[in-house]
DNA sequence: CATAATGTCCTAACACATTAGGAGTTGATG
DNA sequence: CATCAACTCCTAATGTGTTAGGACATTATG
C-alpha cells in the first residue's frame, strides 16, 4: 500500500497544467507552457508540474535531454473525484441533492436531464 | 453596482463556518465555536468569521455586547454557484458532462438518476 | 471597588500556492 | 574548443489561508 499522495484538491494553475497534460499526452515542459493560458515564464510551468509531480498527479522521465511529463490518472477519474468531493463537502454525501441543486439554480432543465437520463439507460441495455 | 466581494469559491475552513452559519441561522462566534469541528479557539472563529464578512459573505450588527453574524447568501444559491464554478472549471461548462460524470463513476446509477429525473418532471407540472 | 468573564481588535506565525530568477549541465555549432 | 541554446535544479519573494495569542473594553459579581 504504497501510497503517499493523497488526492484531493487540485488549486486552480495545478488544475489548467493538468488539462494541459491531458490534452498533449506524454509531454514536455515547452509543450505546456505553450498550451497555457495566460502565458508563464518557463521555469513557472516547470516549478508547476514538478510540484504535481512530487504530489503523485503527473509521472516523469527523461526522454533525451528532457523530462516528458504524463498524466498518472485519467482525466475522467480525476473528475469523478473532484465532483464526489464536492459531493462530500458541501451536499452532504448525497449525489441526487447535487443533480437537484442543478436543477433549482437552473444550470440544467428538466427536460433536457430527462433526456439525458434516458439515453443512459438505453446505453446500458445495449451492452 | 456597489458589489466588491467577487463571490465563488469557499476554502475549506470558510465552508465549515458558513455551513455552521447556515445550519444555526442568527449567530455569535460562541455559537459556532461550539457547532465547529474539530475544535477551534475563539479567536480563531472569530477572525474567519470577520473575514467572510470583510469578503462580503456574512453581515454581522451589534447584538447587546457580541456580533450577531448571518449569511448574506442562502446555502441552495451558494450550492448552485459551487456547482457553477465546478462546471465551468472542469467541465467546460456543460452540466450535462457532470450528470454523466457522476453516472460513469458510478456515483449514481442510471435507475435512481431516472426516477428522479421524473419525480422532478411530476414537481413541475403540479406548479 | 477589585476582579473575573466575555467579547473585540490587532498582530503574528506558519503553511502552501504562485511566480520567476539565476547558476550550472549538456549537447549542438561555428 | 568556445559559445549558444535548451534544459534542470535550487532558491526566493509575494500572497493568502489557517491558527491563535495578547491587549483592551465592558459587564457582572464578590
């Protein structure tokens, strides 16, 4: 159980230099710091993913005379864990309050979720 | 227009206090002092509570000696706007990929996600 | 009245996020 | 070989979140 990283809690830059990574693949410092937006000296972006990768969000190696960095976790699991966090923290644990809160402050209506809904289960028969 | 305090985006500690605001209604430090975990010193409830006014997120008066503090922004708005802020930063706005998100996590399943979709459907024609 | 209790304000200390500069290494080039 | 470009590592400065102590004011109490 060797597992020092605790998950949990990208800050906002640690969040676009992930995107980034999951956009790009494998990928080297320049190849970041030209995706990001708005632009950062180049030892930033450096300091940045070094920092993710202390944290265990980005794995390295050197690749000729420079690091490639790659994402350790799939940007869709990342988002799952962010959205249970948020679950978590201020819903309580419960995942139907979260959908109904969307709901009430009208950021999705309930027709388009019906749909929504729908098209899920006929994704599941058809597996 | 006289609005200072750019809303979005509670810490965790600034969540807790609101949390607690929230659940007791009209409050003194002490009051949330003692609903706050794991526990804190006065001073230190105190000053959050100080800054989340300062950012504009509580209003306190003068209650015979002691502040009485309470929420500038009901908890649903405030869930919303966190969810909101979720969408937009991970989801690239759309809170269709954050319901499907939450399916493909298995965070909820598709039978509960339908029944309530269409227990909202029901709340709404009965409007 | 002296003092204890309760509360306010100011200030500090520590942690960590963000931003970037500078020194040093290494491979390519004139 | 001297130099340049690209890159790494180390370090620092600034900001803000979190935690709490200490000084001072006001009210209640022996």
């Amino acid at each position: 159980m060797a597992k020092d990283a605790k998950q949990e809690g990208l800050t906002k830059l640690e969040l676009k230099m992930m995107q980034a990574v999951w956009r790009l693949g494998s990928c080297t410092v320049s190849d970041v710091q030209e995706q990001v937006e708005p632009p950062l000296a180049y030892t930033t972006v450096q300091t940045m993913l070094n920092i993710l990768e202390r944290k265990g969000k980005l794995r390295r190696r050197l690749q000729g005379k420079a690091y490639v960095y790659s994402a350790v976790m799939s940007e869709a699991k990342a988002l799952g864990e962010a959205v249970r966090d948020l679950v978590d923290r201020m819903f309580g644990g419960s995942s139907e309050e979260l959908v109904m809160s969307l709901v009430k402050s009208r950021q999705i209506n309930r027709k388009r979720l019906a749909e929504l809904s729908e098209r899920l289960q006929r994704n599941e028969e058809e597996r």
